[in-house]
C-alpha cells in the first residue's frame, strides 16, 4: 500500500514549522513592532505552541496510527481552545464593555508558570481592547480565530477524508 500524504514526514513538518513561523512573527510583532501581548494574546500564543507540540508525535512517528491519532486529537484541542480564545478577544475588541474586560494577570495553575518561567515570551504587556495592527481590515484577533479555524479544519477534516477513502487514519 502507498504511503499517504497524512503519513508522511513533509506533511506534519508543514504542519508544525507554520505553528514555529506564527509564534515568530508574534516576536516580531511584539519586539520589532512594539506592539504588547495582553492576556488573549498570551493564551493564543500558548495555543499555537499547544498546536505545534501536537504535531511532534505524527513528525517523528507519522506512519503510525497511534501518533497520528494523538496529534489529531491534541490538535484537535489546542486548535479548538485558541479559536475560543481568539473569538473571545475578537468580542472584546468589537463589543466594548466598560465592566467587562480582560483581566491582566494569567490564569495558569500553580504549576505552569511560563509567564515566570519565560517572560519576554509570555508575560502579560497590552490591553486587550485596543487594536494596534490590521491587515486588510481584519485585527490580530479576527487573523488568528481565522488560523485557528483552519488548524482545526485541518486536524479534522484529514483524518475524517482518510477514514472515508482508505479506511483509516
């Protein structure tokens, strides 16, 4: 049987480097651009890294069934969790609420600490509502819940098309 493109080094190296790629452009953005991480963007950013340390297991392993399964359904979360996060932010930005806003100090549990841990990576800096950048009319939050829709459609639509046409994951 010929190998599938899903099982395939070059498609999770795809896969995980575009994760690598939007996690250094949100350096740029911050270092270069000079434009702050609120606690949104801090939870996107950990999303991202979530989506590309779920495609580890099918990169190193990908003709497995077993590590593509779990890169899929890891994937499937952290790509889910960050449009959650995404669309949240994108609410914030078009719907102000003088009560309701985001809060500047992360939620992690006493264990994860990656704001300590690594802070010019993670530490809270901006203000959630504001919208310093856009590109062609969308803001940061609207570009990321439309990269986190397609990480998810990716994670899911995949193996749904290889369970369909070949019977397998």
């Amino acid at each position: 049987m010929s190998l599938q493109f899903n099982q395939s080094r070059l498609a999770w190296f795809i896969l995980s480097s575009s994760a690598l790629i939007l996690e250094l452009i949100a350096l740029y953005f911050q270092y270069a651009m000079g434009l702050e991480p609120c606690i949104k963007c801090i939870y996107q950013r950990l999303a991202l890294w979530g989506v590309f340390i779920a495609s580890l297991p099918a990169l190193i392993f990908p003709t497995e069934k077993f590590t593509r399964l779990i890169s899929y359904l890891s994937g499937i979360f952290f790509a889910g969790w960050g449009y959650k996060i995404a669309s949240e932010h994108v609410d914030i930005q078009t719907n102000p609420n003088p009560f309701a806003g985001c809060a500047f100090m992360p939620d992690f549990p006493s264990w994860f600490a990656p704001d300590v841990w690594f802070p010019a990576l993670f530490e809270v800096r901006g203000d959630c509502g504001s919208i310093d950048w856009q590109f062609l009319s969308l803001s940061m939050p609207q570009w990321m819940q439309l990269i986190f829709g397609l990480y998810l459609a990716v994670f899911c639509l995949v193996p749904l098309y290889h369970l369909v046409k070949f019977k397998q994951i």
